[in-house]
C-alpha cells in the first residue's frame, strides 16, 4: 500500500500514477460524450455519469491508496480538465462513492441485466428487461425511479439512511410516487416513516386478492402521527375528530397517497335507523372506500364488530362494480398485536389496526384561561 509521505505532495505522486492519468483523461471524454447526446443539466445523463464516477472510484481503490486527500485532488484535477463545469467538489465526490456503493443491491446477480438497463436509460429504446420476470420488472422500475430524482435529494436521502439499503430505496420510491419537493422529502427523512409504513396489523391477506391486499397493506401505516393535533387533557373521540377535520390537509399527508376526503359522521341510512361512521375517504390507488373509526382508549376485540357493519354497511350503499371492497381501518390509542391479529382473523371484511401518537396536550382549561380577541382589544385602548 502506498501511502503519501508529509513531506510529498499527494498531487505529485497521483499525477505520476499512470493509471490515474488515463483515468482523468476517460473521465473527460466520457463527460462530453453525454453532453453530445443531450444537455447535461438533464438528470438521467448527470446521475449516470455520476453512478460510473462512483463506480470507478470504488473500483480503482484510490482512497485506500492514497487517503483521504485523493477526493480533494481528484476535485482539483477535475476542474483543471473541465474548467467551468460544477458539480466535482470534494464533497460530491464523496456522494458519488456512497451512491454507487449504496444501491449495488440492486445487482446482486443480476449485474449483466442491470448495466445493460443502465447503458440504454436515456435511448428511446429501452432494453426489455421487463418483459423477462416479475423480479426484472420490480429492478427494472427501480433503476428507473434511481435515475429520475434529483441529486439533492439523493444526497438528503444518502446523508440520513446511513448506509441502510431498504430505507434508503423506500424513501427514492417515495419520492418518485409522491412527487416531493426537497422540503416535503426532508420533513419525511426527519420522521419515522419508513419504521411506520404498511405496519398495521390486519387481514388483508386473507380477505382481499392477491395485488388489492399488498397495495392496501403498503397504504397503511402503524402508529399513526398525529403530532398537529392541538388536544386537551381527557379529550375523547369527537375532540380527535374535530381536530383531524380542522387539520385535514395534514391528515391527507399522513394518511399516505391517494385519499379523498368524504366526510364526518357520514351519515348511513339502514333500514329503519341510522348510524355515523367517524371518517370516510375514498383512495384512488385502490379504487376503494375507507372507513375510519377513532378510539381512544386501548383496542379491544368488540371495537371490530361496529368497524365491520359499517365496511359491509358502504359496500352496500355506495360500492360500484367499478369499486373494489371497502377497506376498514380502527385507529386506537395502543394495542396488544396478538390480540389484534386473533380478533381480525374471525372477520371477513378486509380491516387493519393501527395505534396513534400524540405529542402534545393542552390543560383542559387552557383555553379559558387565554385572553378573548375582545379582551385584547380592550387592553390595547386602555394602554392608548
């Protein structure tokens, strides 16, 4: 292993490195070769030179040759070759490493498929890895998705999954369905998400087809975060479901994509009586109606048998033939999984438990001990 003495500059030893001289040199003509096939401010082409960059760097083995220092004079050597051009910081260096180095699961045996994906990315013709097996068809969208979102936000997402492959694939797929901005990924990075989603425990399996039931376990989430919720000491359902109508942009959120807000205490009109369901949405990714139930106390199994006869109750009046079953899903203040999952298993509409998370109360009498708009008022023209 060669390593840099003090007393030597690092530059000197790596520009007499023949290898590295060769190396600088391909880096540039492979630079202006994506800028001759289209403008390199697009993403596909920057993340594919970036991902190669990456690749070559790992595989040459620099760092260990040289430290620390090779990303500082690969930065400098980079400019000098290509004056003008952004983007080869030390730093983003760096990130181009740990991009390559993140997301090589996703060749593990599968490298030959996933380069030729990779070499055709930005040609119309698009390699038919696709059309070869459902496993192809999952790699194939997920290098698609890898290669679409902006490099800001891979950096963000490098920086906060520290090394976690899953989490790290989880939030680019988020990302891409969702649409986020930088702000909205980061809000999302700083949470729990990844541990929460498609955690609720349910009967999806056994009561829904195959696709339907995946897709509505993915939609889930356990707990439920409803950190925005501003709620008193000994509040009670109404006061949650006040809380969440008020805030229902922020509601739509944590629900997750696809959620239409239908209404509160919906009215179900059955035989001679009638009777309100808490929340009901309709999600457009499952082309079905979800009904929502609020408890706050810890689950218990007859909270389902209300749950049920309000699914079955929607499936009844409102369901289409264009609509898939109705979806219930009971959000209480804790519960024990088994017992959960043995009540939901005696039911045969499809209904997941979730728990909620609050991180703020407010005394009861908070609000009365507040001043009025007309007191402050007053006090203002009393201190004129």
């Amino acid at each position: 292993r060669i390593m840099a003495k003090k007393n030597i500059d690092l530059s000197v030893i790596l520009h007499d490195d023949s290898d590295y001289k060769d190396w600088l040199i391909e880096l540039k003509e492979r630079f202006y070769s994506h800028r001759l096939k289209a403008s390199f401010a697009t993403n596909g082409y920057l993340l594919d030179f970036y991902w190669k960059l990456g690749r070559d760097i790992e595989a040459k083995q620099y760092t260990n040759t040289y430290g620390s220092g090779f990303y500082k004079n690969l930065s400098q050597d980079l400019k000098n070759e290509m004056p003008g051009v952004k983007g080869f910081s030390p730093t983003n260096l760096k990130y181009m490493s740990y991009f390559y180095k993140l997301y090589t699961p996703l060749f593990a045996n599968r490298r030959q498929a996933a380069d030729d994906f990779i070499e055709g990315l930005n040609d119309s013709n698009i390699p038919q890895l696709a059309e070869q097996s459902q496993n192809r068809q999952q790699l194939a969208d997920d290098l698609k998705i890898l290669f679409s979102i902006p490099w800001d936000h891979h950096c963000r997402i490098i920086t906060k999954c520290k090394g976690n492959f899953d989490k790290a694939l989880f939030f680019v797929r988020k990302t891409w369905e969702n649409n986020w901005g930088r702000d909205a990924l980061l809000n999302w990075l700083d949470t729990d998400l990844y541990e929460r989603d498609g955690k609720a425990v349910t009967n999806f399996r056994s009561t829904l087809p195959a696709v339907q039931s995946d897709l509505a376990q993915q939609l889930t989430k356990d707990p439920y975060q409803f950190d925005f919720l501003n709620l008193r000491e000994k509040f009670d359902e109404r006061d949650i479901e006040n809380e969440l109508v008020n805030n229902v942009t922020r509601f739509l959120l944590e629900l997750g994509k696809g959620f239409s807000y239908m209404g509160r205490q919906f009215r179900l009109e059955v035989g001679q009586q009638e009777f309100f369901p808490d929340l009901l949405f309709y999600n457009a990714h499952l082309h079905a109606y979800v009904v929502i139930e609020l408890k706050v106390q810890s689950f218990h199994p007859s909270f389902l048998g209300q749950l049920s006869f309000y699914v079955s109750t929607i499936n009844h009046l409102f369901k289409t033939d264009i609509d898939n079953p109705t979806i219930g899903l009971l959000i209480c203040k804790d519960k024990d999984n088994v017992v959960a999952k043995y009540a939901l298993e005696s039911y045969k509409e499809p209904m997941g438990i979730s728990e909620y998370q609050l991180s703020k109360l407010f005394p009861k009498d908070f609000k009365s001990s507040m001043p009025t708009i007309e007191e402050l008022e007053n006090r203002l023209k009393n201190n004129n």
